[in-house]
C-alpha cells in the first residue's frame, strides 16, 4: 500500500457504516490508508395501465415475452421461484448483464450487498417504485431508503430494467447508466388473501400475511394491505437479521380509463452485520471468522492485546488481529414512504400522470471501536452513526397525442433534508453493566461528538419527449431533460481533537445540465425480429453524507479545501449507447445487444498527508471508458421445459493516471475495480403438472480488488437448485403451495461482497465478505 495516498471512491457502497469506515482508525501506529469509502415518473399510471395482466396472462409471458427495445421485464412468475423474502436486487441479477453480491443467501444485508449494472454501481442507477424514486441505493441512503426496505417482494408486479440510458421522465438524481422501475401488484378484484410461512437454515423464518377487499363498491374502490416478519441467525457467529414491513394500497377508478392509487409502506429493521475481512484475513484465518459477539470479556481483552484461539497465533504470526474481530457492529432502519399516484384520462388525446409522495427514515449504524478509549478507562468505545433523511416531491407530466406522435412533457421537483451525526458512547467494565447495543438502544449519554452534518437539498427536473410512429412496426423517441439540484449544509459539529480540523467544510454545491438528450428506435421488421438503439446522455448529482466517509460533500477534509475545490469540480456525466437485436417465436429466444459507455468527470476522494492527519480533496479523476456485450438464448424444445443461457463480457478501463503532489500513479488503462469482466448464467425450467423443478448456475470471473489491479478476488461458481409442488384447491382455499429451495448447492467457499469499505489503490484492504454456505429454505403458501 502506498504510504502516504489513500484513493476513495465517491461512488463506493460505503457510505458511512460506523463498523466499517472506521475514520479514525487511521491513528493505530502501521495503519495502511483506507482506500475510497467507498416507473417514470409521472408517466407511471399510464404505463402500468397499458401493461397490467392477469395472473395467468403473465404467466405465459414470462414464458414468450418478457421485453422490449433496451427494457428487459422480470415478472411475478419468475420472482415466484426464489424464496420469499429474497431481495428485489437479488431477483434482477437472473438478467444478463446485472450483478449481485451478498453475503447472506436472500441479499438482504444492507452493508454486505451491492448491485452493479453492465460496470455502473447501485447507487449510479435510477431507482423508483410506482414513480417514486427511492434515492441512491446504498448503505443508510441519504437521499431515499433501500428498494428492501421500501417493498415487499411478494407485492411486486413487475421490475422493468433499462441498462441505457434510462427514460427522460425517470425522477433520479443518480442515473448514470440505467435504471430499474418497480410497479407494485393492485388489490385484486375479488375478496381474497394469502399466507405464507418460510424455514430455512440457521432458525430463518418468515411469515407474511395479505388480504384483498375486492371491489367494494359500484366505482370499483377496493384495497390491500399486507404484512410481513422475517428473523434469523447469521450463518457465522453470533447475532440475528430482523425485519417487518406492512405495505397498503387503495385503488380508486375514476370512469373508465382513470384512476387514483394511494400507497403507504413502513418498514423496521435490525440487522447484525458480518465483520469485514482483509483477503488476508480470510485466506488464512478461513471464511467463519466473525464479531466476538456475545463474548464481550473475550473482545476487552482483545483491546488490551490479549488474543486467544486462531487469532493469538495470527498476531504472532505478524497479523493484525486487533482489526481481524471487533466485538459488534449493527444497523438499524425505520421509515416510511407513502403517497398518491393519479393517472386521468382527459379526452381522446390527453392524459394527466401525477405522482405526490413523502418519505422519512431513522437509521443508525455501530461499531464497537477499540481506538478510543471510555471515560472509564475501558479500552472500547462505542461508536455511533445517527442519520435520517425527510423528502417529498411530485411529477407531473401530460401525454398529448396527435395523428403518429405522442408528446410527454413534465416536471419533477423533490426536497430533501438530510443528517448525520457521529456520537462515542462509554462501554462497561465486564461485568459491570450491559454493552451497548445497536438493538437494545441503550445508549446513554454521549461522551464525544466527532463530528455532525446537516444537508438540504432541492432537486428539479424538467423533460420533453416525442414518440413518433411512423410505420405500424416502427417507433422512434427523442427528448431530453433539464436538471438542477443544490445541496447546501455542512458541517454541525466538530471535535477538532478527533478530526484533526478546526474548521468543516459549509456552503452550497450544484450539479446542473440543461440538455440530456435521448433518442431511442424500435423496429419490428419480421414476425418475431425486433432491432432497437439507444443513445442517452445522463448526470449523477453531487452526493452528500457524513464526514470523509465517502461523499462528495462530505469528503472535503475542511473549509479550505471545499473553497479551492467548489469552483472547479463538476458533476459526473455519461454517454451511453445501446443496440440489440432480439428474436422470439414458440420453440427459441434470443437476443444480442452491444454497449459502449463514456464516463467523464469521475469524482474521486484523494487523500494525503500522513495517515494520523489526512487531508481529503474530492478531485475529478478523468473518465471510465467501457465496452461490453450481452447475448441470451431461451429454448423450449418440448412443451413445458424451458432453458436459457446468458453471457456477458465487460471491458472497463480507468483513462487516466492520478498527480498528486508531483507524484503520477498510474491507472490509466486499469480495469475498474469490483466488477467481473465475464459473466455466465444457466436456468433450466419443468412443469409436470402441478409441480416444478428449477436450476440455475452463475459464474462470474475474478474482480480486481486494488485499482491498479495488483490484487483481485478469484472467479467462482455458485448454483441452486427449486421445486414447487401446488394444489389447486383444497376445501375453501386454493392454490396450496410446497416450496423448496436450496442455495449454494455444491457449498464452494468463495468472496461475495467487496468495497463495503471502500477500495485501495494498491495492495490489501479490510473490504471483503465471504458469502454464504450452503442454506435450504422450505415455503408453505395458501390462498383464499
């Protein structure tokens, strides 16, 4: 590792875990520096009008159709065969060209998870749900909540994913190359519900429960409400991962093409994290090693450097066994996202689409730090971050049609208020008192306040899109969007005796483009043949968060350094281009497509100065170029056995070495750190009846770990294997369904999620989780 730079990426998972980021580890004497912390909009009514099926309707299409032009649609029938409760990005890594990593086996762990799209990561998407969007997917998101905690699975109707350039109206602050749009099921028509019960390994078990109204009245009101509770036991060491939700949605027609949709969702969540590992540390000390949790005696004595097991002889060994085990590290979130959604019909020619909504969530993560010593003299401290963020918005668009064209024009505006705040809280002598603990809540009093941040953030969008038809078989789009978002905020408080600052950066930053274009062609030109293009232009907003934990905002070191800096910085920006060719008839499916992506003004935090007192600039590092192509192929040779296979192939090059201080390191033509060039995935269907069998097997090549590429993680293999067997009534209730699940079928020991922490320029970094081991799953459902 080089001495004296730490590179950190804005755009990193990490975005301020207290047991991950650790900003003042840096002060332990032989640290290495850390590396970079690292359903459009108010279209969406009309959309989900047009493209709302029955239930056996989408069956037969997830079977024939399930795309189109640069959209591919993952729907209830295949979200059907993971478990319950698996997470929506787990879902959508069965698409070519999508990929997901997680150390527990339903991707539900916020901190241990990450989604990448064809190079860009989860929080360079745009995301929405019902066309709201939920901000940037990361860990505690400053600017929306996770899709997990937004949604539950089993109310998803469709996941539409565009891995262009995204839709003009798509309300995002963070849509750099695609996006991802989730509709929501509607009440059904009929009274009527279901329950179902999971197991599954390490004490997993969920339980959710639905009820429909049906039609309630003459005007068609009707509504739904559900409920969900999952718990279970980390498949290494010692702590649970704990979440409920409820989600409801009222459905009011207006006429006969209109309607109102009103939507409330709340979630709670605990989560016991696993402890991130160097490669190092799980080379040699092997994938179960953990937190010391429940053991606290076991982790004070750690703190005084008195090892025992596995770790005494690694600190022997010359290891860093203090940093290999912490005692505990948690997060926990709760919020709530409603609102209406109202698409009226108001003649032949025009239609209204407008969308209202409000969010807020509480979150905090901890981390049990042996660097900064209790009042009491105890070598462990308590470290904490509280966040929180509160926003509402609406879009509002109006469709005009006229003879071949449909004009879509509309606005987007959002406030966001955001804070973050790092507390130290005092632990006990053993023995003494109960430790802190992120789920008890039994905090206290803090001793210290590292370090607050405040943020407010307005967000406006306007776009103009044409859709033209000149031919039956041919559809033409070409529009553009505005934007103009401005954060301003900074700093609350600072202890200048742990930051090492007199002064944190305050003052405002603005990230504006008046001209995104996109333009977009689809061309059915023989049955079954379909050719489409894609060219958009997109930009990323400035990101905001806690002090040097890998925002932009937040990555100014102090004053100074965000006034030279504020001037010359620019918003990231991307160019992304998009053809394929599709072919669909009964018996065979397939379909290649081709990208290439320019990615400019690529904000990178640096980081200088000696590692007890570093001064972190965010500077604009250049570009990403990247190249890939996707290719698919479905075959149904017989009826009712269906089996497709995917390829992918990424080339994603740094264009640009780094100077700082005179110094040139060289990461011009350096693959991009934490995505596989090579990917391969297999699915094999049968139906016999009212049973199902299913396999799937993913390959993804090795993803370099340094951003020189001195160090990477090995490619591996990871299968699972489902069955379902239904019945389709039994006395008053229908479709009774068995379900099994088995995931890591062959048990292989491999690396899943990588950068939690951020990412090093060269060498070894504590940014890796082993993933998880074999797990089964049962499901019992019913209907009624």
């Amino acid at each position: 590792m080089i001495p004296d730079l730490a590179f950190s990426a804005d755009a990193a998972v990490g975005t301020g875990k207290a047991g991950g980021a650790k900003p003042r580890h840096v002060a332990k004497a032989g640290a290495a520096p850390s590396g970079p912390a690292g359903a459009r909009g108010a279209s969406a009514g009309r959309h989900e009008e047009a493209r709302a099926r029955s239930s056996e309707d989408v069956m037969v299409t997830s079977l024939r159709h399930n795309a189109n032009g640069g959209t591919e649609t993952m729907t209830r029938t295949e979200m059907d065969r993971f478990v319950q409760g698996s997470s929506p990005m787990m879902m959508l890594a069965r698409k070519p060209g999508v990929n997901f990593v997680a150390n527990d086996p339903l991707g539900v762990d916020t901190w241990g998870s990450s989604l990448y799209m064809r190079g860009f990561q989860q929080d360079q998407l745009g995301v929405t749900l019902d066309g709201v969007p939920l901000g940037a997917q990361t860990y505690l998101p400053y600017n929306g909540q996770s899709i997990n905690f937004s949604i539950l699975s089993d109310n998803i109707e469709r996941m539409d994913v565009s891995e262009g350039g995204g839709d003009v109206a798509l309300p995002a602050t963070t849509n750099l190359g695609g996006s991802i749009q989730i509709v929501s099921r509607d009440p059904s028509d009929k009274f009527g519900g279901k329950i179902s019960q999971m197991f599954g390994s390490f004490n997993a078990f969920r339980t959710y429960g639905r009820i429909d109204s049906g039609k309630l009245n003459a005007s068609g009101t009707k509504f739904t409400i559900s409920y969900a509770r999952s718990d279970g036991d980390k498949w290494k060491g010692h702590g649970e991962q704990f979440d409920q939700q409820v989600n409801a949605k009222l459905v009011q027609p207006v006429g006969q093409e209109s309607n109102v949709k009103l939507f409330f969702n709340w979630n709670d969540a605990t989560q016991f994290n696993y402890a991130d590992q160097t490669i190092d540390m799980l080379n040699t000390l092997g994938h179960r090693n953990d937190y010391y949790y429940a053991d606290y005696t076991r982790a004070y004595l750690a703190a005084q450097g008195q090892f025992s097991g596995a770790l005494a002889a690694y600190n022997a060994a010359g290891g860093d066994a203090l940093d290999a085990s912490y005692f505990d590290g948690v997060t926990h979130s709760s919020g709530y996202l409603g609102g209406v959604n109202a698409h009226l019909v108001l003649n032949r020619h025009l239609a209204w689409n407008t969308v209202f909504y409000g969010q807020a969530a509480n979150q905090w993560g901890t981390w049990t730090t042996p660097y900064v010593t209790s009042p009491n003299g105890v070598p462990l401290s308590e470290q904490i971050n509280f966040s929180g963020n509160q926003k509402f918005g609406f879009t509002t668009a109006l469709d005009y049609k006229f003879r071949k064209h449909t004009i879509d024009v509309g606005v987007w505006y959002e406030n966001n208020r955001y804070h973050v705040v790092q507390d130290m809280f005092q632990e006990p002598v053993p023995g003494e008192g109960t430790p802190v603990s992120g789920v008890l809540g039994n905090f206290g009093t803090p001793f210290q306040q590292n370090w607050g941040e405040n943020f407010n953030t307005n967000s406006f969008q306007f776009h103009l899109e044409d859709t033209y038809r000149p031919l039956a078989n041919l559809t033409l789009r070409a529009g553009f969007k505005s934007m103009l978002v401005t954060t301003v905020g900074g700093s609350t408080a600072n202890y200048a005796a742990y930051t090492g600052q007199d002064q944190l950066a305050n003052g405002s930053l603005t990230s504006a483009k008046a001209f995104l274009p996109h333009f977009n062609g689809v061309w059915h030109f023989l049955p079954g043949h379909e050719l489409y293009f894609d060219v958009a232009r997109n930009m990323r907003a400035y990101s905001y968060g806690g002090y040097q934990l890998g925002s932009t905002f937040g990555g100014f070191a102090n004053q100074a350094t965000f006034d030279a800096a504020k001037n010359t910085l620019r918003p990231e920006t991307a160019w992304v281009y998009d053809v394929g060719y599709r072919y669909l008839s009964q018996i065979v499916g397939g379909s290649l497509n081709l990208y290439h992506a320019d990615f400019s003004n690529r904000i990178q935090n640096l980081t200088s100065g000696p590692i007890t007192d570093p001064v972190s600039t965010p500077i604009d590092v250049g570009g990403v170029s990247m190249y890939g192509v996707d290719a698919a192929l479905t075959l149904r040779p017989i009826k009712n056995l269906s089996i497709t296979n995917s390829i992918s192939y990424n080339h994603s090059t740094y264009d640009n070495n780094i100077v700082s201080e005179g110094v040139t390191y060289g990461l011009a033509g350096k693959k991009v750190v934490a995505f596989p060039q090579l990917m391969y995935k297999a699915d094999i269907s049968y139906n016999w009846g009212p049973a199902t069998v299913y396999a799937n097997a993913n390959y993804m090549s090795k993803r370099y770990f340094s951003y020189v590429n001195d160090m990477s993680v090995p490619g591996y293999w990871l299968t699972s294997l489902g069955a379902s067997y239904r019945f389709a009534r039994v006395g008053p209730l229908h479709n009774l369904k068995f379900d099994l699940n088995i995931y890591n079928l062959t048990n292989i020991s491999y690396i899943s999620q990588i950068g939690e922490n951020g990412l090093p320029l060269s060498g070894d970094y504590q940014s890796a989780l082993a993933g998880s081991p074999r797990t089964y799953f049962g499901t019992v459902s019913v209907e009624f």
